[in-house]
C-alpha cells in the first residue's frame, strides 16, 4: 500500500512539473521577466545632468519585470548612507575618484558595478576666452594677482566669483582644497548657490561681454553653450594637488589635446572621472539580473551631452527626461536587447 503511493506521489509530482513544462509561455515568461514581483527604490543625483543615465537604467530594469519606483533625489552623503543601509538600491551618478570621499560611508554595504560612462567624464576651470587672451591668463595660479581676480569681480568685493558647486556635491571639497592649497582663498570667491542658475547668470554676464569664471564637468550643457576654444578656454594648474583620498590619482590630471585648453599636454588639476552605478551589495546579491544589467550597460558620453543639451533649450520636465530616455533606448535596441539577454540569462544560471 505504502509503495502504491509513493508511486502515485512522485508520478503526480512529474505529471505537475511535465504539465508546468508545457504550458504554454510560462518558462520563457519566467525566464523573460526576472525581477517580476521585486520592487526597486532608485535614487538620483541633485545634479540634473545625471537625470537621463537614471532614467535609461529605471526602464531597461523595467523591461526585466521589476517595479521601478520613482527615483529620490539626494546629495552625496545623504546618498550614500542610504544605499549602504538599504534604504535606497542603488544610482547610476557615481563620479569615481572625485567621490572616494564617501568610499568608507558605504564601503561595508554597497559596491561600485558597471560603468555609465570609463573615463570620460573631465572636470576642471574655465574662463573666456576675450579675457583670457587680452590679459594673458593661462592658469588657476595667476588668480593669485588681485588685479587678475578684479577682472572676474562683478560685486566689487575685490575677489574673482567662481562659479563652484553647491554643498554636498563632491566637487565642493576639491575645490576648497584648490582655493587653499593654490593660495586663491583672498582672490577667489566660490559661489557655491544652484550650479545651473548660477552659470546661468554668468552666461548672461559673458553675453554682455563681462568676464566669466567657473568649474564645469563634461558632459554637461554648458560646454556646448561656451565651446571650449572658441567662447572659452580650459585653464591650468602647474601642478596637480588633490584632497587626501584622492591623492592616488594626482599623476592623472594631465591629458593631452585637450580642445580648448591653454596648454598642450593640459594639467586640468582633476582626473578624468568614471561615472558608475552604486548599488546595494543586498539588492546585487538576491536579483542578479539587475547586477548583471549594470555590469553590461554603457550610455556613450556624447549621447549624455547631446540629451543634456536639448534639457537646457527647454525640454526638461520629468515627461521630456522620460520620453528622452525611451528614445535613446529605442535608438539603440539592438544592443540593449544585447544587454538584457545577459542579464536573463544571469538570473537563469543563478537559479
């Protein structure tokens, strides 16, 4: 009698499992959509030019099921503190290694995977270039002269208005770090208010023919505004001085044929940075389609610098970023199809 059911029991057990098999769709259903049921909780950079890498990401883990919620937009140390706690899954807005600084808030519970963009991502300071070429202004070191800084001085404070960064933003600690270590702090005044209406105004000064100073990041719309080598110029550094957890990459600030730059090679004072996504190490570990997704994919730097460019003309409400997001990945659906298959298929050799 025993063996009767036992018999019985493992025949219904793979009649089951042969009747899953052959329903139709329902593997390759499961196969396609892994993250279906998981909900993730994204976050973005305060910096708007970060917004369309977040948004290509939010949809293409859509398209592997999960639920994407709507992403929070956090400074720096808020950010990661979150994702090392679990509070937040991940972003794509890391800048590396300007953000290394924040390498010991999240080193024990989140981890860098995958590149936005490898290494094309520059930093460094400009001004126009009317005023660069009339008074012979060359490097970050001349401002060191108070009739230079007066060049650059609208208020009549005596010191040069630097368009910087605003709290929170990694790029604020270099640049303090500059100002003293270049010995800038009495000539120099960063201005430190919102990074797009402060450039705004001083795009406004420079279309008056006034003198314009500030720090910038590419891709970024405002090195389309003002091309480098026409309407403004790179400045250099005579020599690269960093903050202590950067100070590694010190030998990296020198690049060649730099367009726009007043020197060639050009020592922009700042490494060529990395963008790369955050993620939790809990979240990469328990949805390795979403891991691998952020291994695969790549958005080139130009593609953000174009989308950046049309979210200055006009188009940038949340509905503009998303519809710029669904068409670039449209535009390249060969390839991202590419990437979502090695991502199912990660998840299928995890299970």
């Amino acid at each position: 009698m025993h063996s009767r059911l036992q018999a019985r029991s493992v025949l219904g057990a793979s009649g089951l499992a042969l009747a899953l098999c052959l329903t139709p769709g329902w593997a390759a259903a499961d196969q396609h959509l892994p993250g279906e049921g998981v909900t993730v909780t994204p976050a973005r950079a305060t910096w708007d030019t970060g917004w369309f890498p977040a948004a290509v990401y939010s949809h293409l883990l859509e398209e592997l099921g999960y639920e994407v919620d709507r992403p929070t937009t956090l400074d720096n140390p808020p950010f990661y503190q979150s994702v090392a706690q679990g509070d937040v899954d991940f972003w794509v807005n890391g800048w590396f290694p300007l953000h290394n600084t924040y390498r010991r808030t999240f080193r024990a519970g989140a981890e860098l995977i995958g590149y936005v963009a490898q290494g094309g991502a520059l930093q460094g300071y400009l001004i126009d270039k009317r005023t660069a070429d009339e008074h012979g202004i060359t490097g970050l070191e001349d401002f060191r002269d108070p009739e230079v800084a007066a060049l650059f001085d609208s208020d009549g404070n005596g010191k040069a208005e630097l368009v910087a960064c605003p709290p929170g933003w990694g790029c604020e600690l270099v640049i303090a770090h500059h100002l003293e270590a270049y010995g800038l702090t009495d000539t120099v005044e960063p201005i430190k208010a919102s990074y797009s209406a402060s450039m705004a105004d001083a795009l406004g000064r420079y279309q008056e023919d006034g003198s314009i100073f500030f720090y910038t990041w590419t891709p970024n719309w405002t090195v389309g505004l003002l091309e480098p080598g026409k309407d403004v110029v790179w400045i250099t550094v005579d020599e690269a001085t960093l903050p202590e957890d950067q100070r590694d990459f010190e030998d990296d600030t020198v690049l060649h044929d730099v367009v726009g730059c007043t020197e060639n090679p050009c020592n922009l004072g700042w490494p060529a940075n990395d963008i790369r996504p955050v993620v939790n190490s809990a979240f990469a570990a328990e949805n390795p389609a979403a891991a691998e997704l952020f291994e695969e994919v790549r958005i080139p730097v130009d593609d953000i610098f174009a989308q950046n460019a049309r979210m200055f003309d006009g188009e940038d409400s949340a509905e503009d970023i998303q519809r710029h997001a669904e068409e670039w990945i449209a535009t390249h659906r060969e390839q991202v199809d590419a990437w979502l298959d090695q991502a199912r298929q990660a998840a299928a050799s995890a299970m």
